[in-house]
C-alpha cells in the first residue's frame, strides 16, 4: 500500500486495518506523533488528512491511502502551522509537551479552516487532552493567532 | 534495519544512531561513538580526573559542562525534565554564576553516578518539588567554579593576572588592554585545571542578578511544539524490536499456561512469546503486531502458589474500593500520634460544642499521558544501556544491577524527557517495564523496546492512596475552634513502597494533616495503619494531595457550626504569623475583596467562592475557586492562588506550575477516582476514567509572594489548596456538605 505522508510517498508493509499512528512511528520511524490511550480519547496522535485534523490511533491505513497526510514533522512546511509553532513559542505553552504535537495540529487543523474562529468554534476544535493543565496558555496562543495577528492563508 | 525505504525521493531515515543522546547540532559530528560513550567521553580532562576521588557531589565541573568553541554550554542536569521547567531553572542558575546566557545552554539528564547526587551532597530524585531548592548552592557554586577556572585560563592566554579579569556573559574580559576572549575559546584549556576548592569561591550579590528571578524563556519549547522532543517511548536503537505485554489481571497471579499459544506463534509478524512474572509478552518487528498478538494470548493465570513471593502484594479476587472505604471508616483505633499537643481530651471534655465527620479520599492515577516505556539493550561488552522514564537514575541502576548480577558501573541509565510524571516514574515494585523489557533483551539476544498500552498502564499503574478520615473538632464560646482531632485510618505511599515501620506514622500518609501553622491550642493528628492489596505511588503533592481536601473542608465545616466567616477564622487562626496572614490577605486581594456569597454572578448565575491553605514541601498556598452549578455539575470559573515559595527562579515557570497544579487538583476534585470491582479496576483508559478537559478549565491568578523565607518547592504545592476551595464553594452554594471526591458521584440541582 502506498501513503503519502509530507509530500512524501511511501510504500508500506502493513495490514490494512494497522493504524496509522503505528506505521508514522514505527514503520517510518517519524516519532513526533504520539500515544496517548489508542482509543480516540485524548489526541495525542492528531494529524492532518487532507488539512482536516484526525485522530491516527483509530484511523487504519487503508482509508487513508491516497490522502495527503501531514505530521508534526512538516508542520513548519504549513504557513498556517508555522505560525501556531511561533505563538505556541512564544505564549510558551508547552510543558512536558507529550501533548503538544496533537495540540499544533489541532489549532492547524482549525485555523486552516477559520481564519477568525469564534469562542464556540475553539471550544469545539480544541478538545485534546493536556494532563499538565496547559489549556489556559493554549487558550491564549490561539486567540493571539485568531485575533488580526495577520489572516490564516 | 527496521525502516521501510520511501517509494518516491529516497531519504535519509532515522538508523537508530545516538537519537535519544541529544537534540542539537554540536553533537552531530561525535555520532561515531556510542549512545553510552557520548555521555562517558564527555571530556573528563587529566587533572580533574586525578581530583575525581574526592571531590564532593556537583563540585567537578567537567562532570557538569561542556562549553563549545561556538560557546554553547552543554549542561548534564541532575534532575529530569519533565515539564515542570528544570532544565531551565538549572541554566539561569549555573548560568547566573558562570556568566553565561540560559539561552546559550543545551540541557540533557546526566547518567547515573555520584557526581550528580547533589541533593543533600548524598543522594537524587527527581520529586518531592525538591531539585532547585536542594541544589541551589551547589548548582551555583559549580556555575562559579566553572568561571574560575575560565578566568584562569584567559589569564594565561592573555598572559595577564586574574586580578586584572573580569566577564561579561560568555566573555571574559581584559579592561585595561581592551581585549576579549570567548569562553568557547578557552574552554579546553579551562576545564582542563584543577578545579579550585569551593570554599574559595564567592557568590554573586542577588542585587546582581541578572536571569534569576527573571521569567526567562523555556529551553525546549520549540522543539516540544514540533514534535522533536524525544521521550523514552520514541526510543530508536539499532536492530530493535518492539514488544508488548498483557499482564495478569490482578496482581501476584502468576501465568499458569498459555492456551493458544501456538496459534499465536503462527501470526504474521510475532518474533517470539514469553512468560514473564505475572505477565505475558510477544515480541515483534513492530509494536501494533506485537500487541494484538500478545491481546489474543489465551492465558491461565494460577492464584499464588507456596511459591509466591512474600513481598509481593496480591490483589484478592473480591477487593472492591467501595467495601475497602467501608473499612477504612470503620477502624476504630486511636492509631499512632503524628502530632498531639496540648490536651486533646480535656478540651473535649470541657467544650460546649464538639462536631465529628468522617472524610474519604479515593484512589487515583497518575494518568501521565505517555504511557510507560522500556528500551533494553545488551552490549558486546557486557554492559547493559537501558533508557526509560524515570525520576531516580540511581535508584534504577542498583535495582538493575540486583537484577541481572551487572556491576552498576557496566549499567547505562538514560533518563530521557518525560511526557508527564506527577510521581509516575519512581522505582515501584510490579510497576515499572525495565525488568520485562530486560528479560527480554535477554531472551531475544535484540535491543527491544517495551511500551505499556494504556490500557495495561491503568492495570499497573500503583495508586495515591485511599483513607478515612475520622475527624473531631470542638469550639469555644465564641465558636471558634479550640480542638481538633484527626484519625487517619490509611496506609502512606512510602510504607507502601519501601515496607513499614511499625514504630512510627508514615510521614507521607499524614502531611496535610499534620504541619498545619493554625493556632489551634489542643490537637491530635494519628494513623491508623491498613494494608492495601494495590499498589501505591507518590502522587502529585503526595499525602496533601488528600489531607489538605480532608483537613480545610472539616475546618470550613467546623467553622459554619461555630458561625464563622472561612476567610476570618482563618486569619484569627493565623494570629502572630505575620507570613501567613499576609499570604492569606494577598490572595484575597488577588480576588477583588473576599466575598463567600452566594451570590448572583452578571450572567445570572448563583455562584459561591470557598477558600484553603496549604504548606507543601516548604512552601505555602492560599487558593479561592468560584463555582456555580451547571446542569447539575459543577463549574469552576475562577481559581485565585498565592503562592510564597520563600525565594524564587523563574517567575513564569512558577504560573505555569501552579496553573498545572490547578488543573491536577481539580481533576481530582471534580472526576478523579480508580473504582475497584472483583479485584481488578474498572477503568482501563481515559474513556472511563476522565481526566480534566479543557473546556472544565478555569481562569488561574496567580500570585506570587516573595517572604524571603528559605527557598520551598514549586512543581507541587499550587496542588493541595485547590481541591478544598472547590469544595468549601460548593458546599456553601449548595449547602451540602462536601465529605469526599470526586464531585461527579455527587448529584446537585442547578
Ligand atoms: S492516542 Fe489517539 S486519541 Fe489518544
Ligand atoms: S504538556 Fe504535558 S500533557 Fe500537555
């Protein structure tokens, strides 16, 4: 099977039902994205298909072939994910940072899709968990990002 | 090699080289040694080696600091970074006193050895929010002794006296000719001295400071927004396999046979199963396949047999959490004095009113988000490299060494970054994968990384412990309280973990009980002690992540009876400590003015505030939640929390903190419990054992109060007072009153 991961076309030696959070980790030995639970909880494993955020831990390969995946190793590839990297610098979100991957592309994922989201589309796109409690300098960062600090492209 | 190649564009992919020993570009041109070489070769020069012998704990700088021609400071730090900012502070700190930017530093975790055990000069952990306070001096005095010895060498170089020196951040600098030298330049030459005798060392004046107290920036921030931090369970090791594990579903069974095994065997993918104690293992190319592998093992698992080891806990097929609460409510011992003065019984006798309650607390998780991991591998050599989360590299590597007959010098403790700890990764017994993944390591004859899924984490994970709390408190004619009594039927985390001493009260199972600054003339704080079958764990603000919720609520309770004001009765309790009461009056401020209400908030809702203090590992806390209900849960909107750590680093890592901290206790508060049913927990992942999500976060104040008192922790205290203040709100607004967590067992109208 083939999947196309940052641009980048691989071919995979895998079951079709794997998920694709294993095969980014181990089968292609990209790390950034991460476990979290494996059951869709917490978000730990997000990334983009197609720009729309997706949990990989419960996303077998098979309905992913063709789509153009992103992981947080080609974030800064994205104007719009480079800009979260930046404000997530700079509000100094992350602490253990386990979840932060998910978090980036998360934000990604909503400001490629609202430049200007309201409070009500932030309560319902970010939704990762973070067990060091950093959701209020998450908060911060993506009202910096959703407020005139220059328009999602 | 166990990476498929691109189709398109080949690159290079990761080879399992050195990933794991540094993030950053001076290293890049010494990947020809070894993982477990880098560390060793870190440029132990002749004349400080000589000294090595007897040179105390954090005094032999090249143990300590790398500095680049480029003028980059490497720094081995004693303590692990797990979030909570230490690689940072320990920069502002070694680089207040070298003079040299934080922001040039590259921090790793150094290896295991005595150079590093600069808590007390004898020993290290990572925990109990001990590191910057207990290495302070030493961890500036090694900053100074590095300069001197940069000093030093530029005086030669310069050919000029060292009277005639001075530095400027990452320069030293001749005045008098106008010259300069980068450290970078000399740092060879540098560390290549003897290095001076501490005692000759003098300190910077704290006027002079020029990063510490200051909010400097986080080290690894970026790279923990892109995804290049790299933690144990990213571990890559040449030809390495991967393997996963099923533990037997109570503790101490041991595996009886595998039914299917070779069914199991034959599936595309699996290396090889193995019996492990009380667990079962599969080894394969990759870990998804090892791990449905190892989840379709058809096991029969036998009780303990005469076998069984004596030490080990075993969790009996009828344990349930809800009938242990019974039991612990019902011990009716006095239990062993942890503190009792004046005279308990006499002011009980005499008192007019006297109030009794008993409080629970429950069990929890630690709930880290990256689950457990172990890479094991055994080299040509006989020596063994082992990289995992963990809090206490010594404490692993004699453990290791016990284990496997090694001598701890030929055992590689890496400690990478941690994705999360809260008391997670301290040296448990049955909870930690090094020996599984050791045995295999072995058994494969491969380097094999081991990772939990979260689902046998939550199978193993040891618990915060549960107790009750019998509680007895007497007022005076004015109805303030004149005696309280405290009986904690509990076992603590530390007899838990390392065995009880029948002599004396486990400190950790009663903090938070005890060590409370009111001025109440009569009390008695006890234990009484009851054996757990599960594990336990220090947790985060270990015994007053619960004693301080047990101790605050029954004082608020005890406070209404006698018709006092929370805030006032605290602060007439706190009469002639001029530290607390300040601390107390700064959170108030920090609030607007105190107001307990109900009272009707602009948005129309009833809403009540509540109000605790703590004084965790050497600092102390004051914290005010505003609550209302909301379709019948309840809703924190504001948390305000002072904070007086005495003296501070980094005044952001500290907000930071203490909004982690906050975020932990109203977890606990509000959904936090591990439920026991048949001996086994009834949650296995996140979906049955909620944790806070951010949409239950609330707007943090924080405070920070600088008494000058000697210097207490910070990754723990904002922890303890918030589980009270949430629920002293919510029993004034609702009038129920609040004698357990979590909140959510808890029905309330709106
Ligand atoms: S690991 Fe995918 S949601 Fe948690
Ligand atoms: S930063 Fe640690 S889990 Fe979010």
């Amino acid at each position: 099977m083939q999947l196309t991961i940052n641009n980048e076309t691989y071919d995979i030696d895998a079951d079709g039902e794997t998920p694709l959070l294993w095969v980014i980790r181990d089968n292609l030995g990209m790390t950034g994205t991460k476990y979290g639970c494996g059951v869709a909880q917490c978000g730990a494993c997000s990334v983009l298909v197609d720009g729309v955020v997706t949990r990989s831990c419960v996303t077998p390969i098979e309905v992913v072939e063709g789509s153009q995946i992103t992981t947080i190793e080609a974030i800064e590839s994205d104007p719009v994910g480079k800009r979260v990297v930046e404000k997530w610098v700079e509000h100094q979100v992350p602490q253990c940072g386990y979840c932060q991957s998910g978090q980036v592309m998360a934000a990604t994922s909503l400001l490629k899709e609202t430049a200007k989201p309201t409070e009500e589309d932030i309560e319902y796109a970010m939704l990762n968990l973070c067990r060091c409690g950093t959701y209020n300098f998450i908060s911060a960062a993506i009202h910096d990002l959703a407020g005139g600090e220059g328009d999602a492209q | 090699m166990t990476f498929d190649r691109p189709a398109s564009a080949p690159q290079d992919l990761p080879t399992g080289a050195p990933v794991n020993m540094s993030r950053r570009r001076f290293l890049i041109g010494t990947t020809t040694a070894t993982a477990g070489a880098l560390v060793l070769g870190f440029g132990i020069p002749t004349k400080a080696r000589a000294q090595a012998a007897n040179m105390a704990p954090g005094t032999r700088v090249p143990a300590f600091l790398e500095i680049r021609p480029d003028n980059t400071v490497r720094f081995l730090s004693p303590f692990v970074e797990g979030g909570q900012g230490i690689y940072t502070a320990m920069a502002q700190i070694v680089g207040e006193e070298l003079d040299a930017d934080p922001s040039s530093f590259v921090v790793e975790s150094a290896p295991a050895g005595t150079d590093y055990l600069v808590v007390g000069g004898s020993m290290r952990i990572t925990g109990g929010s001990m590191s910057v306070r207990t290495s302070y001096d030493t961890m500036r005095k090694l900053g100074a002794l590095a300069r001197a010895m940069l000093l030093e060498a530029a005086a030669a170089r310069l050919d000029v006296p060292v009277s005639e020196l001075t530095t400027e951040p990452g320069h030293v600098v001749h005045a008098a000719s106008g010259r300069t030298v980068t450290y970078g330049e000399i740092a060879d030459a540098a560390l290549d001295l003897e290095v001076p005798d501490p005692e000759s060392i003098t300190l910077k004046d704290p006027a002079d400071f020029r990063w510490i107290r200051q909010p400097v920036e986080r080290l690894d921030v970026y790279e923990k927004s892109t995804g290049k931090a790299v933690y144990s369970i990213d571990t890559k090791v040449d030809g390495m396999v991967h393997a996963a594990v099923q533990h037997a579903p109570r503790l101490g069974l041991t595996v009886g046979s595998i039914v299917n095994e070779a069914e199991v065997a034959a599936m595309p993918g699996v290396i090889s199963i193995h019996t492990l104690p009380g667990a079962v293992a599969v080894v394969s190319e990759r870990w998804w396949t090892a791990r449905r592998a190892v989840e379709s093992l058809n096991v029969e698992w036998n009780e303990p047999g005469a076998d069984a080891d004596p030490t080990a806990r075993y969790m009996p097929a009828d344990f349930s959490t809800a009938a242990f609460a019974e039991r612990l409510a019902n011990e009716t011992g006095e239990g062993m004095d942890a503190e009792n003065e004046g005279d308990v019984a006499a002011a009980f006798a005499e008192a007019e009113t006297t109030l009794e309650a008993t409080y629970h607390s429950q069990y929890v998780n630690h709930g880290q988000l990256e689950p457990p991991s172990t890479t094991a591998r055994f080299n040509e050599d006989g020596s063994l490299d082992v990289w995992m989360p963990n809090q206490a590299p010594e404490q692993f590597q004699g453990a290791i060494a016990r284990m496997t007959g090694l001598e701890a010098s030929q055992i590689n403790i890496h400690s990478p970054m941690l994705g999360g700890f809260f008391g997670r990764h301290f040296l448990y017994p049955h909870a930690n994968p090094y020996p599984q993944a050791i045995q295999l390591a072995k058994e494969t004859g491969r380097p094999v990384k081991l990772i939990w899924s979260r689902e046998e984490e939550f199978l193993r994970d040891p618990l915060r412990p549960m107790a009750a709390v019998r509680f007895k408190g007497a007022l005076d004619s004015t109805g303030m309280p004149v005696a309280l009594e405290a009986i904690s039927a509990t076992e603590g985390p530390t007899e838990g973990i390392w065995g009880r001493n029948p002599e004396s009260v486990d400190g950790t199972a009663v903090e938070g009980l005890s060590g409370k600054s009111y001025g109440i003339p009569n009390h008695r704080i006890a234990q009484v002690y009851v054996e757990n079958p599960t594990m336990l764990a220090y947790w985060r603000s270990v015994g007053n992540s619960m004693n301080d919720f047990l101790y605050e609520s029954f004082l608020d309770e005890l406070g209404d009876t006698g018709g006092q004001d929370p805030f006032e009765m605290r602060m007439k309790l706190l009469e002639g400590n001029t530290r607390l009461q300040t601390l107390l009056q700064s959170v108030a401020d920090l609030s607007g003015g105190w107001k307990r209400g109900p009272f009707e908030a602009e948005d129309g809702t009833m809403r009540a505030r509540g109000i605790a203090m703590a004084s965790p590992f050497g600092s102390h806390t004051a914290a005010i939640a505003e609550v209302s209900i909301d379709r019948g849960e309840v809703k924190v909107h504001d948390i305000w929390q002072a904070i007086d750590p005495g003296s501070i680093v980094n005044p952001a890592i500290i907000e930071a903190q203490v909004n982690s901290a906050v975020a932990l206790g109203l977890s606990q508060v509000l959904l936090e419990e591990s439920v026991y049913e048949n001996g086994m927990p009834k949650a296995r992942n996140f979906d049955m054992y909620p944790i806070l999500s951010p949409d239950r976060m609330p707007r943090v104040h924080v405070k920070i109060v600088e008494s000058g008192a000697p210097m207490g922790g910070i990754g723990e205290p904002g922890l303890p007072a918030v589980p009270p203040a949430v629920a002293n709100a919510v029993s004034t607004l609702t009038g129920q009153r609040i004698r357990s967590m979590p909140l959510s067992k808890y029905t309330f109208e709106s």
